[in-house]
C-alpha cells in the first residue's frame, strides 16, 4: 500500500479559497497525479479528479454523504437534513420523490414558461438598457420556476426572493458579511415556504398536481411519515435554488457567444449544435467546485488507503478540464461532442453517476433544457451589443462570474 501525496502545507483553507477552481487541479499537476491529501476545515482530506476517480466517488458502498458538507455550506446552500446529506433507503425515497417532478413534458412546460418571461422582457431591455443580463436572467428564472412549482410569487417580492436566493448561493465559500447574509437569506426563504406547505397541507393554498410544491408538500419518508416542515421547505428550496443559480450558465452562454462570434450562425436553428454548444459551456466554464463524501468503511483503492470517516472531495472543475479526458481543456471546442454517447463520469458539472440512485443533480436535465433555451433566445429571438466592460473571470473567487454581470445593449427584438 503507498501513502497518499500530502500537500506540503499543514493547513489549506485560506489556500483553497485564494486559489478557488485551480486548488486541486494545480497540486495535482505539481505532484504529477489524481489524488492527494491535505487538510481543509482543520480536516485531513483526500482530494480527486478525473473520470475514474469520479466513478470511485460515486460509489455509494464506499462513500456516505452525511457529515461531508462542512455546516457552513448546509445552513446556506443545501440547507440543513436536505437530500445531498442522505444515504441508503432515505436518499433513494427522496431522491425518487424530486426525480418524479423531472418529467419530459415537465421541463418542457417549465422551458415555456422560461420562454415566454424572456420574450415579455425584451421591450423593457429595448428601452431601458444598458440591462445586467444576470440579474434579468435570474429574475425571468425565479418567476418561471415558481410558476412551475406552484409558488406563489407577487411582483413586488421578485427582487427580495431572487437576492435571497444569491445570497444562499455566494455564502458558502465566503467568510464575513457575506456568509452571514447567505445564512440569513436562508432562514428567511425556509419561512416563507413552510408556511406555504402549511397552507398546501390544510388547503387553503391548492397547488397544481404534479407541482413541486404539491408533490414535496405530500410526500411520505420511506417509513410513512410526512416530512417535517421546515424539511419540505428545503427540498421546495432545492428546486428553486438550483434553477435561478442556472443564470451564471447562462451569463456563460452569452459570454461564449460574444467570445466566439462565429457559433451564433452555427447555433441559430439547429438543436443539435446548440446541443453541443451547451454542453462545452457547461464544461468549459466554473460552476459548482467540488462534491464532498466520507468513506463508509475503509478501502484500499489504486494501492492507496481510504480510512473509515475520511473526507473525501471530488473537484468537478478539474474532472471537466481533465487532458485525458478532454483534449486542449483550455480551449472552447463544442465540435468535441459531436457523437458524443455520453459518460456519467467524466462530464460532471453537477455531478456525476445516476441521477435516479445517486447523488447526481436532480435539475441537470432542467439545466440543459433552459440553456438551449437561452442560447436560442441569444442568437435567434433579439439582437444586442455588448458594450465595454470587465468580463475577466477569476477562478480564485467562488462562485465565478464576470464583474460586470454581462451588459448587454442597443437590444432589438428579432423574432
């Protein structure tokens, strides 16, 4: 059995947040390997990339999830006994239960929705712009997912909802005002929809069947019992959360389009490189860094030792910017999945393995579906310009985005 490469430094947070996407990637690249072990959160850790690594990691004999997110990142981002915590029978009855919201005819009435919000706001950027187009994009998403969810959302509480919601997603990573900002979005999102599962459970809020707040509000653990309130809240929140953050992929999009001009034509009208083209985008650029375990019982993997309780981390970042698996990872090349059969292990910005028995994202299909959507909106409903700005990303900050938020400009509606 050999030791583990350590990273020579005796503890690696504030090395890990200065260094952001590149933490893992760039100490594997120096110790010339996939695997090696630091200690983060005054924790040893092992950390991992690359494809079979990411089919170690989702191995769900070998590895639990429950106590692997540092609590900083539950009492903001997931929130506090949601289904990335769960293992065995009570991840799967969770699971299955979000899984059946994730219908073909589902995403497609949630595309709609999307669809409609974001042609209805194209006279207000016409008029009004310059426009922010993350901050437009996260508002069209929080109305079309409440609206498909079943939540009600008054106009005047768009903004107060869509800035909680950022606010869950920037904290984890973040220390100071920041973090405790993401801490209080949380409590006060949490509240807000309990009280509507209340209203759901007693009736007096109806709620569409087959709704995301409906289906979650009824459902049963898997030994009978209905969810306790404030944990329905989280898994409402599970599916609103993760479909407004789908407004930096967006950003993404229109940055990738900007950057390579010559994808609008390839793109406009022809599903399957719009197709391709989301897909790099989803590889291309940073979304979530890493996915957290804790070995179930110790192993022995590649002649290297996985102790019982270890943390384990997965860069999904580095996994994606893999050269074996992804050959000139710097470069933006959608051409690379054309043909491509697909692989749950090596294309991982939402995780990886099943998403019916695993811990991958229930919304990545949601995901795909709404990109396509905007880069056909993008390139095909409106013309713009985009104006002078700052749109540098900088991997060290997490999550990443352009400063400016992408300016869009002189926007004219086009079909």
């Amino acid at each position: 059995m050999s030791a583990i490469p350590t990273d020579r430094s005796p503890e690696s947070t504030l090395a890990f947040l200065r260094a952001g996407y590149r933490f893992v990637g760039d100490r594997c690249d120096r110790y010339g390997t996939d695997i090696f072990q630091t200690r983060l959160l005054l924790e040893p850790t092992i950390c991992l990339r690359g494809r079979p690594a990411a089919e170690l990691f989702y191995d769900n004999d070998r590895f639990i999830r429950h106590g692997a997110m540092p609590m900083r990142g539950q009492r903001t981002l997931t929130g506090v006994g949601g289904v990335q915590g769960l293992d065995g029978d009570a991840h799967r009855a969770r699971k299955a239960m979000l899984m059946s919201i994730m219908t073909p005819a589902g995403i497609r009435h949630l595309g709609q929705l999307f669809d409609d919000e974001w042609r209805a706001r194209i006279p207000a950027w016409a008029e009004h712009g310059p426009v922010v187009l993350y901050d437009e994009v996260a508002r069209i998403l929080i109305r079309a997912v409440c609206a498909w969810a079943g939540v009600p959302l008054a106009d005047a509480d768009v903004a107060r909802r869509t800035n909680e919601l950022h606010a869950m997603i920037e904290a984890p990573t973040a220390f100071g005002p920041r973090h405790w900002r993401g801490v209080l979005a949380r409590r006060r999102a949490e509240r807000w929809i309990a009280n509507l599962v209340g209203r759901v459970r007693t009736g007096a809020l109806p709620a569409p069947e087959g709704s995301a707040l409906r289906v979650i509000a009824g459902h049963r653990d898997e030994q009978g019992r209905p969810l306790p309130g404030r944990i329905a809240a989280v898994e409402v929140l599970n599916i609103l959360r993760p479909t407004v953050a789908i407004d930096r992929f967006v950003v993404f999009a229109a940055l990738a389009l900007h950057d390579h001009p010559d994808w609008r034509d390839r793109v406009r009208g022809d599903d399957t490189a719009t197709g391709n083209f989301v897909q790099e985008v989803r590889r291309y650029y940073p979304f979530f860094p890493v996915a957290a375990a804790r070995v179930r019982r110790s192993f022995e993997w590649r002649g290297y030792p996985f102790p019982q309780g270890r943390r384990v981390l997965l860069d999904l970042y580095a996994t994606n910017h893999h050269p074996e698996l992804w050959p000139e990872p710097e470069r933006f090349r959608p051409e690379r999945f054309a043909g491509w059969p697909g692989d749950a292990f090596s294309l991982v910005p939402q995780g990886g393995g099943d998403h019916f028995t695993g811990h991958r994202c229930a919304g990545e299909w949601i995901t795909i579906e709404l990109m396509k959507r905007a880069v056909a909106n993008l390139t095909g409903a409106m013309s713009y310009q985009v104006p002078p700005q700052n749109l540098a990303l900088d991997l060290g900050r997490m999550p990443a985005l352009p400063p400016s938020g992408l300016l869009i400009d002189a926007v004219r509606r086009t079909g």
